[in-house]
C-alpha cells in the first residue's frame, strides 16, 4: 500500500474514535509522573534556548499542547485527523491547531524552538521515519530540541478496533530504542537521553531526547 492509502486509513480511523479517544486519554498524564517529568525537562530546554514556537506534532485531542502551554512553552499543534483537530480547538479555544501530516510539514525551514512527537510516529511505516524525521530536522531551529514517546518492541501489528469499539485499520509499529538512535543520528540529530518505562501511556514505552546538529545530515538509505 502506497502512502496514500495507510495515510488516508489513518485519518480515518482517528476520524472515527475521535470523541471516544479523548475521554480515554483525558487523565493518562495525572498518573504518569515520569512522562510529566519529562515534558517538563523538555520545557526546560526549549526555555533555555531562547524559547519560540513549540510543534506537537501528531497533537490527537490536544493534550500534551495544552500541558507544555501550561508550562510557559507556545506549543501549537497538528494532527492528520480533522476530528481530533476540532476536539483540540474546542477544548482549548486559546490555542493553535491545525490539520497537516508529519510526511510533509509545511512549517518553514528553521521556524520552531522545539519539536514533540508523543507516541504519534507509532503508525508511521520504516520506510518513511527518515523522511519525517528530516521534516523535523528542516522544522527545527539549530540546536532546537526533540522529544519522541514511542511504544518498544519489534514488528507492527494492525489494529482494526480500539477506543470505545469503533472500527479502525491503523498499523502499530513498536520499536527498539537503538533503532530509532540511529535513525535520529542519520537524520542529524544528537541524541542526548534516553528512557524505557511503564505506565499508563505506553505498557512498554520508550522516550527519546535529541537536539538538531547543525552539520548537514547523512544522505538516508
């Protein structure tokens, strides 16, 4: 299947459980200390880097946007799916959010201070992470920094129902967290910290630090 299609099944499929999905997510981060710490230490960087414009990208509902926003961070978002995106406008009127894919930002070269992608790269097939991590790394600001929340594990699985019973078909890519270092350092990125936990975002998940080199990237192959 072509780009098109497991794009368009995605959005889709988030079209549909939309309403759902965000009664299930609402409360995850009261009882995930470790990603609020990490959200915050992200904040932090972005302060300490002169601050600016913060993209969520893959924002759903708008949750985490809301959360860095409370933590003096200008974090808009984007999301493939114009469900989540009218959800996220609604419950958070005072932020920005907009409908776009990771696979082709139309943000401008070097326009953000800091980049996030909260378990939104799970449904993106091999062979296009470096294509969306080379939008991030055009996206970003020299020396801005990235944050990645992934599920770990190996091979993808489709889903075909989930968030109150709805139908889906969204493929769910778990990965190793050595994997993805690599491909972030091809992309041109440093990676600076990395973390595996459990809790209610992810069974098993894993969270990635990174900040854009300002050496050209590796060609990707």
């Amino acid at each position: 299947m072509g780009s098109a299609g497991w794009l368009a099944d995605t959005r889709d499929s988030y079209d549909t459980v939309a309403t759902d999905y965000v009664e299930l997510v609402r409360g995850l981060l009261a009882d995930a200390p470790h990603e609020r710490a990490a959200l915050a230490t992200f904040a932090e960087l972005v302060r300490a880097a002169g601050g600016g414009p913060v993209a969520d990208v893959g924002c759903g509902p708008g949750r985490i946007t809301a959360h860095l926003h409370e933590h003096d961070v200008d974090a808009f978002g984007i999301d493939l799916s114009p469900a989540m995106i009218e959800i996220a406008r609604r419950e958070h009127p005072h932020l920005r959010f907009e409908v776009g894919s990771m696979t082709d930002l139309t943000l401008a070269d070097a326009s953000v201070a800091g980049v996030i992608a909260w378990y939104s790269l799970i449904h993106i097939p091999d062979d296009e992470v470096g294509a969306v991590l080379a939008h991030f790394r055009r996206v970003l600001r020299p020396g801005g920094p990235l944050l990645l929340g992934f599920h770990v594990g190996d091979g993808s699985r489709l889903k075909t129902e989930g968030y109150g019973g709805h139908p889906m078909r969204v493929h769910v890519h778990r990965r190793r967290p050595a994997r993805v270092a690599a491909w972030l350092r091809t992309a041109g990125f440093t990676v600076e910290a990395e973390t595996v936990l459990c809790s209610p975002e992810s069974k098993l998940g894993a969270i990635l630090f990174a900040r854009r080199d300002s050496a050209p990237a590796t060609l990707w192959s």
